[in-house]
C-alpha cells in the first residue's frame, strides 16, 4: 500500500507535487478554533501517540471523509478529543505533542487528556517539557530527535535517543517571528523532507553532517526558504 502523507493545504503546489510522486497526499482542511496562521498545520490539528490518532471532536464532526480517510489509511485508532481548543495560546498548543518510539515529550499541563491516557495505555513514559509546542518544534527520526529547542536538547541529553541541538534561525512562519524546524519537515524512511531548500539555514552544515553519518537522505520539496508549515505527517511501509 502507498504511504500516506499527511500535510497542510496551503503548501505549495511544488511540493505538493513532490510528495505525490511516492505518496498518497491528504491535505487537512483549516481548524478555525486555531488561529489564522496555523489553522491548517497538522502538528496543532492532531496528535499520534504510539497506534493512535487523536482529533478534536469539533474537527471530526466538520470533516468527518478527510478523518476517517486519515485513520483508514495509517492504520491507527482513531481518538476524538473534547479539550478545550482556542486561538491562544495554550489552547492552540493542546494536541502538539511528539512522539518517539518508547516516550512522548509534551507540557502536560496544558496537554488534552486523551494525549496523557493514550501515552499511559501504550506504556509511552511522559517526558515533561517547558515548550507548548513540542509537536512543531521536534522532528523524529528513527536514529535522533533534532530541535533548536535548548530546553528539550537538556531534557534528552540523559536518555536515547540522542538530541540534536540545531543552530536556530532561517525558517519562515507567516504572522510570528519564525518558524520551528520540525514544523518545516517530515521523516520517512531514511529521508529527511523538508518544505524548502536547506541550504540557507543556519544549521545546514549540521543536517548534513547528520545525515551523512545517518546514511540519510536531505529532500527539499522545493526551492524556496524554508517554511514552517506544521510538519508533514507520513505513515506506511
């Protein structure tokens, strides 16, 4: 089956074309419980915790096709959520939360319930970080976590596996003063996507120092800066 690639409707349609070339793309319809500039950004509309996908209830009952589409083709249960959702912060930050293998980093206090159970079902351990936006400001890979968060950088450096502390800067959010890295990326099978071409980012002498030693591939899905774009979400074999 073809993998899924889960991302926002306002990328551009060079990208998106890119990553219909190896995936089934699904692009999510605006939230407008969020504000403006994210309503669109999968990394503030849903959560997966482990073998589940958590939505907010009021999304699923607006897009009912594009959720059950989602659910259907990752292969994971679907969750709905009744936290309280807003345009401020911390309710636009209540299903941004990121998940590695064995652990799932978020601020619990402002997390949705359904985040802190699905991690407790599945024997996820709660690492508790300052950062709201954990979801936006993480990206996983099977090897390393890579951020230009210091506080999450601090919090990992005791366990597997490794932090990454990227030098920050050079990454674009439309209405804030910049934009998060693993908001402008996705990770899938050994590759690095990223929603811009790298090569003008501050950190790009890490990325591909880290890639090298990974034996990973740096993908730009097109030529402009880079974006934040609130991650691209993909999921299959």
């Amino acid at each position: 089956m073809t993998p899924v690639c889960v991302c926002s409707s306002l990328l551009s349609e060079e990208a998106v074309h890119t990553l219909n070339q190896r995936f089934r793309v699904v692009l999510m319809p605006p939230d407008n419980d969020l504000p403006e500039p994210i309503r669109c950004h999968p990394d503030s509309i849903f959560a997966v915790v482990g073998e589940q996908l958590i939505f907010p209830r009021s999304y699923a009952e607006s897009y009912p096709g594009i959720v059950e589409e989602i659910s259907s083709l990752s292969g994971l249960r679907l969750i709905l959520s009744d936290a309280s959702r807003g345009s401020v912060y911390p309710l636009d930050a209540s299903l941004n939360a990121a998940c590695g293998r064995d652990f799932l980093l978020c601020r619990p206090d402002i997390a949705a319930p359904e985040i802190l159970s699905a991690a407790e079902q599945q024997n996820l351990t709660v690492i508790p970080v300052r950062q709201g936006y954990a979801g936006c400001a993480c990206l996983m890979t099977d090897r390393a976590v890579l951020t230009f968060d210091s506080g999450i950088a601090r919090v990992l450096e005791s366990r597997p596996p490794p932090c990454v502390l990227l030098d920050s800067g050079g990454i674009s959010l439309h209405g804030y003063d910049c934009g998060f890295f693993g908001g402008a990326c996705g990770f899938f099978d050994d590759t690095v996507f990223i929603n811009g071409n790298p090569e003008s980012l501050p950190c790009y002498p890490q990325l591909r120092e880290f890639a090298k030693n990974c034996g990973y591939t740096l993908f730009p899905l097109c030529q402009s800066p880079v974006t934040d774009c609130g991650g691209i979400r993909i999921f299959g074999k």
